[in-house]
C-alpha cells in the first residue's frame, strides 16, 4: 500500500496481513482525491473508520492541514500510529480510539471539517447508519462534502438531511458516494 500523490507520494504504508480486510484500491483512492483536489489544499479532514490510515495520510500528502482519525480496532490503531510515526506527521493528526457512533454521537459540538471520508466495513453494512448520524450534527462549514465508500449492494440515500449525493462511481463491488450540503 502505497502514498499514490504529494509530498510523501511513493512512501510504503503498513498493512493488514488478514486476507478478510481489503484496504482502499489505489483506483478507488485516484479517482476520490481526483474528484476533490480543488477543496484538499488546507482541508481540515476527519477520517472514519480510518483503519491503517490510508486515506488521511493521502489526504495530508495533497494539501490538508490536518486529520482526525476515528478507529477503534486495537490492530488498526497499532499499523495507524506505525505509518504516522513512519511519515513523520505526529503535530498534523489526531486519533480518537473510540467508536465511531459514540464519537458522532456529541450533538452540542460544531463540526470545523472540510471533508469527511468514510469507509466502513463491508461485511456490517453501515453506510446508512453513519450517513445518518453524520447529518444531524451541527456543521460549521458551508462547503463541506462526504466521501463514503459502500458496497454496491448496500443501501445509502440520495439524501440525509441537508446532504445531497453529487456524484456516485462504481468501481466493481465498491461505490464511492460524494455528498455536499444543500443550501
């Protein structure tokens, strides 16, 4: 697994050695920041669901200024924090080792992030359960939008709330959903 662009493009990250997990393909992970690539430079981004931390890393290495990483997998902390420490990027991230519904589940704090990228496990089919916690939090930023990579037999909306789906790409039993505010 591989930094695919930016400042540390190239860089190994570790991996999962279990035949059962199946980190973002370089594809899938190509064409999400090709799609947001105008917003990435200075984003603040949360990352949920972050797993090894592919894609905040990634995130940090086009442009943003920081991530919050959301994971509570014991194993997955541990490779996390071995790539942040291997990158060197210790003073741009957070790590919340915790659910990531008890995290959303904060209702009285306002959300500062740009972007939020989301992939949760196929296996538990919880695209629309976090699509929905995410939309009755309190948004601070406008422009905000939400990357969410599902199943492609997963049920997810065209729309929570105050978010619209803007785009969809299928990448054979993958698909990555992009959401913006609607104002």
């Amino acid at each position: 697994m591989k930094i695919i662009a930016g400042r540390f493009k190239g860089q190994n990250l570790q991996s999962f050695k279990n035949k059962n997990i199946r980190p973002t393909m370089s594809k899938v992970k190509e064409t999400l920041f090709n799609k947001i690539q105008l917003k990435i430079n200075g984003a603040k981004v949360l990352d949920l669901f972050s797993g090894t931390g592919s894609l905040g890393i990634e995130a940090l290495s086009r442009g943003a200024v920081s991530v919050d990483f959301v994971e509570q997998h014991p194993s997955s902390v541990k490779i996390l924090k071995e790539n942040i420490k291997l990158i060197k990027i210790e003073d741009e991230i957070n790590i919340f080792k915790k659910d990531v519904f008890s995290f959303l589940d904060k209702k009285d704090f306002i959300c500062d992030w740009d972007i939020i990228l989301i992939d949760p496990p196929f296996t538990q089919k919880l695209a629309d359960k976090v699509m929905t916690a995410i939309s009755t939090l309190n948004f601070n930023k406008q422009d905000a939008i939400i990357i969410i990579e599902s199943s492609k037999h997963e049920v997810i909306k065209d729309s929570y709330l105050e978010w619209g789906l803007q785009d969809q790409k299928n990448f054979g039993d993958k698909k990555l959903s992009f959401y913006s505010r609607m104002l």
